[in-house]
C-alpha cells in the first residue's frame, strides 16, 4: 500500500513539474511561486535556488542554501532570509521546482507562521541538548557568530572557509543542540561531521564558542503550518534597537623576544583617527584595558632602546571578550583569550653555530681521541657509514640542508673528491642545540692502510644571516666541520695484518745517559701507536709494525730542549732506519733507536774587573795611581789588568778599553785614549787579561782620569728569543767612575823655588873669602867667628828644602 501511494505521489509531483515546464508553451502567462501560494493566508514561504536535490527528493541542506520571503514575493534570494531548519528529526517538508524569475528554484511546499523576535525556542526542540536558559542563550550564539551574520568575525583571517561552507557548519551547529539530546559530544559531532578539516574546526568553534551576543540581535521563528514538519530559524541585527556595546576587559603585553615585559614603549590604541588609549609599557607588567567590541590599530610610537618599533597591528575586540589579530603587518603578535602579546624584536643577531661530529664505521663509534676503524676485509665488501652531528648554535626550529662528504685524507689534507656523499634536512630543536644522524649507505671504494674523514656542512633553507644590517636577513646560514685532523670524524682502514717487530727507544742527553721525564709519543699519520715517560737509566721497549712512524716529544725532562718530531722507519726485517731526523742528533742501529736531548742553551753572564797601572804607580781599590804633572807633560806608560769571571771558555772576546776624564763623579767629553786587543777566554772562565794603552799624552794636571773596559765576544753566545741558539754577542762591562782600581790621578804643578846649586855655590863662595881672610889675619881676643853663622845659614835652608818638597808631595 505505502509502495503504491509512494509511487502515486511521484507521479503527481512529475505532473505538476511538466505542467509548470510546458505551461509557457501554452499560454503567455508566465507562473510564478507566488502564484502557486497566492490563496493561501500564511505569510512565508521556503525556498532554495540552484536546483539541488536530495535523494528523497527534499533539498539538501548540506548542499543548497534555504531561503525565505513573503508569500507573493519574487524575491530569488538577494533580499531573501536567510533561513535554518530548527528539527532535524522531523519530516522534511516536500517541494515543487517551478520557474522563477528565469531560473529554476525548490519551492518547499509549506507555508510558515512568523514569530518575531521569540525569548525562547527551547519549547519547539523535540531532544534539546541543553537546559532552557543555555538552549536559548547557545542556539543565538549559533545564529549570530554563524552564516551569514559572523558577528564574531569567526570566518576571517587564515581561518576562513568558504561561504557555502561556513552555512553547513552554522545548520550542523544548530541541530547539534536542537537534536542532540542530553548525552550530546562535541566531538562526536565534529568527527562525525562528513566535510572537510576546517569545515569541522568552525563547527568545533561554533559549538564552543560562549561570546556575549549584542542586545539588538533577535531570533525569529516559522513554525511550519503542517504538523510533524520542521521548522525554521532565523537571525538578524534589528535595526529598531541601538545596540548597547559593553566594554570588553583585555590585556596587552609588550615583550621581548624572550617573552619578558619590557619597559619604554611608547604605545597608542587608535581606532579610525582616534586615539582611545596610550601608555608607556613597564618592566614585568603588561596593561589592562577596556575596549568595545570592534576594530583597533596598536601603534608603537616609540620602542625601547635596543628594540625595533613593530609596525603597526588591527586586531579585533570580540563579543565575547576575546581579542584576535586582523592583520599582524609583519610582526610577532599572538591573541590568545582576552590577551593581545606584541613582542619587539632586538636588533638582528647573526647565528653563529658550531658542528661537531662522530662518525660510525659499522659497528665502530669514533672518538676524540681515537679513529673509527674497519679492517681491509670488511671494506673490500663496503661499509655501513653513519654521521652524528652534535649542533649547537643554530636558529630554533628552522630548517637546515645538512650534506656529508667523505674524503680520503693523505698527510693531514683530503685529496680527490668524495668517497660518498649524504644529503638530508632536519629541523633544528627549539633550544637550537642538538644531534642528527646522516647515514651515508653502504659505502664501497674504501682502500686497505688509508684514512678517510666525514666533512660535514648545514645550510639553513631560509634567509638567516643579514649582511648589510638591516635587521632582515638575506644570506643563508651555513655551518661547516671540516677539520681533517679530527678523529672523530675519521674512519681509518687497517692494512693487511702483518707481524709486528719489537724495538727499542732510548732517549740519552749529551753523555749517552738515559734520561727521565721525556714524554714521548710514537705516531702513524694521526694516529697515537704508543706514549710512554723517559726512566732514567732504562730504555723502552715496544711492539710496531713495519711502517714510517714519527717520534714525537710532547714535554723535555726539565733543563732539556724538546727535539722536533723525527721520522724512521720500522722495516720488515725487525731493524730501525732513521728517514728525516729534522735536525736532531738521533742515530738508528739494528732495531734500536737512540734519541738525544740536547740541554737547554744557558746565556753567559760573566763580570769584570780592572786594575790601571800608570808608569809604576799602580790602583787598588782604596787608591788611585798618580802621576806628576811633570812626568804628564812628557807622556805616561798606561796598562789595564782586567780579572774576568763567567765569561765562555775558551772563546774569543774583543777587549776595548777608553780613558776618559772624570768630573764631578762622572766622565766627561770624548776618550784620551783608546785600546783594543782580542783575548782567549782560559778553559776556566776566569783569568787576568793586560791591556796595554802605550804612552798616553794629553793629561792634564790636577785633573782625574778613568778606564773603562768592554769586552765583546767574537762569536754569538746569547740566545734572545729562548730558541736554544745563540744569535747576539755577549758583552761584558765595567764602567764605574768612581772605582780607583780603575783611576789615574795627574798631581798639581809645584811652584819654582831657586836653584838649590847656587845657594850652594854662595854658601861655598862665602866659606872661601872666610878662609882667605884667616889666613891673613887671626880673629882677635874678643872678636866673634862668622862660621857658626854660616853653618846656621845652611841649616835653615835645608829645612826649607824639606818642608817646600813634602808639601808638594802631599797636594
């Protein structure tokens, strides 16, 4: 029965159809949807354009819009209703396709009631999901952050989907709450919502959402005048009431790019051309304000020092009190809740960033100190390569290119082009320090007894180095590891195995005398073969396979010059050769080798000390030698006796000796005489040497003289720059004016006397004529002889003699 009254209704629908296509074909008067409700007394009727169908033959509200418009309207949807069905549960009202204003459109065969402006719908909900008041208070929610209203601006920005789309979200929204019944999920609403991802985020933020809604917003419902039918809500902004906004409270916050408050920006909140706050920002304080709902513009009119000034930011006040981003302008600018977070950016730093790296040969892990190795076998097959890259430094979380190359690596540099290369991208770690694994395969190729090193190198994919200072990057940031001495980084094939050869080091000072404290390191290519400390009195033994090797001494025993690396050879018969002694005194025989340190150069110090004799007269440390001013005049026979400590043994010095006039404890104008001669210094060190000056002239009485003496080395005997050879003269001084060892002191000139003869001959004169008159005549009774006098006379001018030539010494 329900089959053949089903049948009967498609019949009757298709008649009505075909009626209304035809019907222009038989008359002028074109029919219109009105014209079809023109005697019914309700006032709406429901529509869809597009021509959708549902496959019960009821429009699809998934697919086509509803719409609503008064009975007798042409109205095909510009100044229509937009419309929602209220009761998913119940009958879908039937439609009619008709032609209409030129274009196909569902009528929905039902006429609807208008209720205006209704306090509430939860009395028409068959299974609401909600209590009355939260019924109520959610479906205008729906309808007013919902298609096609988005007073909320939730279909804005990147989170917007298509018109049609944001429609499906609002009606599956609806019926959510009108339909759900009490155990009704959100979830399970969303995830069983067949549509897209972002289709199902705005059903999510449409069921979620718990915004205050404007005073003027009103919901209307049609009830459908045919029982068991939907029926059907709207929404709109009644324009008869002047909304009241409420001030919404909300906070800004500038920061830094460490998300502390900072202090110092200057900020203003604009709206149009108008200032409606400003502030200056403080240190660990953000801003609270209140704002109505609507559109801002954040100006930052100045930034703290060091900081950049951030364009300015439309951000948007909501309803319901939430603040989101318009448009960020370039910035760092998150909204989250009522909270709008504005970060100022420092001035641009350029990434630096260090790679280190631990390469794995198969089953062998690298280390600083030691290669990874794989034997000659095991590499003829190919060897499983893997890279560790420990990175720090790098930009947080952006990308990076990272390409590893293996180079074979002959004496401390790579050669030739890569044995194999990797390439793969990785995102560096919020923290900008971490490790990446680049596994290189199977590398083949590798060659017994060769070493070979991981170069690695990152690139980032963006911009991230700003060369110019413009605080914008615009090169990328390249780090690099490429150090072929890293053993880290190395993997070394081992040779075929052949026996290893015991032999001997000695290392011996200039005696032959095995010395303690060198610390010596035995090396193959980069490779430490073995290291040991120096006992006096005992050599060391070990164990090398033939091959070149390198005697390396990290540290001298005290007092002892370290040698320079030295290169032999262990060769196949057990015995040592020496390939590059480099300089050292290091002698192979049989398989001993015998290293010798030499000591540590010591620069000679050595004193000097004189002794001038002058004719005869000789100095000594409490007297000058003097010579008269008489004996000056004529010349004076100078000889130095310099007493040498300290000096080399048996080198040769150049001596020079100068005579120079003192005056006032110092010397003054140029040398009276000058003296050179080369001496051989005694096996000792010490000895007398005599420098002769010959006969000086020149020297003036009353005046003092001094020697001073230099003696110079022929050869170079002072090491300067601590490199164990000699390369300046050593020089030896004793230049003092005011040792008498040294001096020579021209006495004053003595005033002229007469001439002691001829007193003499007076005094012999006198004598005589007393003699002659004797002879004559007798001195009488009572008369006086004149003799006694004449002896006095002489006496007297003796004495004066005497005293006149002391004094004359003494000065």
């Amino acid at each position: 029965m329900r089959k053949k009254f089903s049948g009967l209704k498609k019949i009757f629908v298709f008649l009505i159809t075909f009626i209304n296509i035809v019907s222009p074909f038989l008359s002028s008067q074109l029919v219109y949807a009105a014209d079809i409700s023109s005697t019914n007394t309700v006032k709406y009727q429901a529509f869809t354009n597009g021509g959708y169908r549902h496959s019960s033959n009821n429009y699809d509200v998934y697919s086509g819009a509803l719409f609503l418009r008064e009975l007798g309207s042409r109205d095909t949807g510009q100044n229509s209703i937009t419309a929602f069905c209220f009761n998913a549960g119940r009958t879908m009202p039937p439609e009619i396709t008709v032609l209409d204003a030129g274009f196909d459109s569902v009528i929905v065969n039902t006429k609807y009631d208008r209720e205006s402006n209704v306090s509430s719908l939860y009395e028409y909900s068959d299974s609401p999901a909600l209590n009355k008041e939260e019924f109520n208070k959610k479906i205008k929610q729906i309808l007013y952050n919902g298609y096609p209203t988005n007073g909320s601006n939730f279909n804005s920005g990147t989170d917007s989907i298509s018109l049609s789309a944001f429609r499906r979200a609002t009606q599956k929204a609806i019926w959510a709450y009108t339909d759900g019944g009490a155990d009704m999920n959100i979830d399970n609403v969303v995830d069983h919502f067949q549509f897209p991802q972002n289709e199902k985020n705005m059903l999510r933020r449409l069921l979620e959402a718990t915004n205050d809604v404007p005073n003027n917003f009103v919901v209307d419902f049609y009830r459908a005048d045919t029982q068991g039918m939907q029926n059907i809500v709207t929404g709109r902004i009644d324009s008869s009431t002047p909304e009241v906004p409420k001030e919404k409270d909300i906070v800004i916050s500038k920061v830094n790019l460490g998300g502390e408050e900072i202090a110092g920006a200057k900020i203003q909140i604009n709206q149009g051309n108008k200032e409606v706050a400003s502030w200056t920002s403080e240190a660990g304080k953000n801003h609270e304000l209140s704002l109505l709902p609507g559109d801002y513009v954040f100006h930052e009119e100045a930034a703290p020092k060091g900081y950049v000034v951030v364009t300015d930011i439309t951000f948007t006040v909501n309803t319901d009190g939430t603040v989101t981003v318009k448009d960020a302008n370039g910035n760092k600018v998150v909204a989250a809740n009522n909270q709008l977070t504005v970060t100022d950016e420092t001035e641009y730093v350029n990434p630096t960033g260090t790679l280190r790296t631990t390469v794995k040969a198969d089953s062998t892990v690298a280390n600083a100190t030691k290669a990874a190795e794989v034997t000659a076998e095991k590499a003829a097959t190919g060897v499983e390569v893997t890279d560790t890259l420990t990175y720090e430094g790098l930009v947080p979380e952006k990308v990076y290119s990272v390409t590893g190359e293996l180079y074979e690596v002959k004496d401390g540099q790579v050669v030739g082009t890569a044995k194999a290369t990797a390439t793969k991208e990785f995102t560096v770690s919020k923290e900008g320090k971490g490790e990446w694994q680049l596994a290189f395969g199977q590398v083949t190729g590798l060659e017994a007894g060769k070493t070979y090193v991981v170069y690695e190198t990152a690139t980032s994919k963006d911009n991230l180095v700003d060369t110019n200072k413009d605080n914008t990057p615009e090169e990328k940031h390249v780090v690099e590891h490429k150090n072929p001495g890293d053993k880290a980084q190395t993997v070394v094939v081992t040779p075929e195995v052949p026996k290893e050869k015991d032999i001997v080091i000695s290392k011996v000072n200039l005696g032959g005398e095995e010395i303690a404290g060198a610390k010596i390191q035995i090396n193959q290519g980069n490779k430490e073969v073995a290291s040991w400390t120096s006992e006096a009195g005992k050599n060391h033994e070990l164990s090398l396979l033939p091959g070149d090797y390198v005697f390396h001494e990290e540290a001298a025993p005290k007092g002892y010059v370290v040698v320079t690396d030295i290169t032999f050879t262990v060769n196949t018969d057990g015995t040592v050769t020496v390939k590059d002694a480099n300089g050292n005194k290091v002698v192979a025989a049989n398989n001993q080798l015998t290293v010798t340190d030499e000591t540590e150069y010591v620069n000679p110090t050595g004193t000097l000390r004189t002794t001038v004799k002058a004719d005869s007269t000789v100095a000594n440390a409490t007297k000058a030698a003097e010579v008269t001013a008489e004996k000056a005049a004529t010349g004076v026979e100078v000889t130095d006796t310099l007493t040498y400590e300290g000096l080399v043994p048996e080198k040769v010095y150049s001596v020079t000796g100068e005579l120079y006039e003192v005056k006032d404890g110092q010397v003054v104008g140029t040398a009276k005489a000058t003296a050179t001669k080369e001496f051989t210094v005694s096996k000792e060190g010490k000895g007398e040497w005599q420098l002769a000056f010959g006969q000086v002239t020149g020297l003036e009485a009353g005046k003092t003289y001094v020697v001073y003496e230099t003696a110079t080395s022929k050869d170079n005997l002072v090491d300067t720059n601590k490199d164990n050879t000699p390369e300046e003269k050593h020089v030896v001084e004793h230049k003092n004016p005011g040792d008498k060892a040294q001096t020579v002191v021209v006495t004053p000139e003595v005033p002229k006397e007469k001439d002691m003869s001829e007193l003499a001959n007076r005094v012999r004169s006198s004598s005589d004529t007393s003699s002659s008159n004797s002879n004559t005549s007798l001195p009488k009774t009572g008369e006086k002889n004149n003799d006694t006098l004449i002896t006095i006379g002489i006496l007297v001018l003796l004495g004066m003699f005497v005293i006149l030539t002391y004094k004359k010494k003494k000065l």
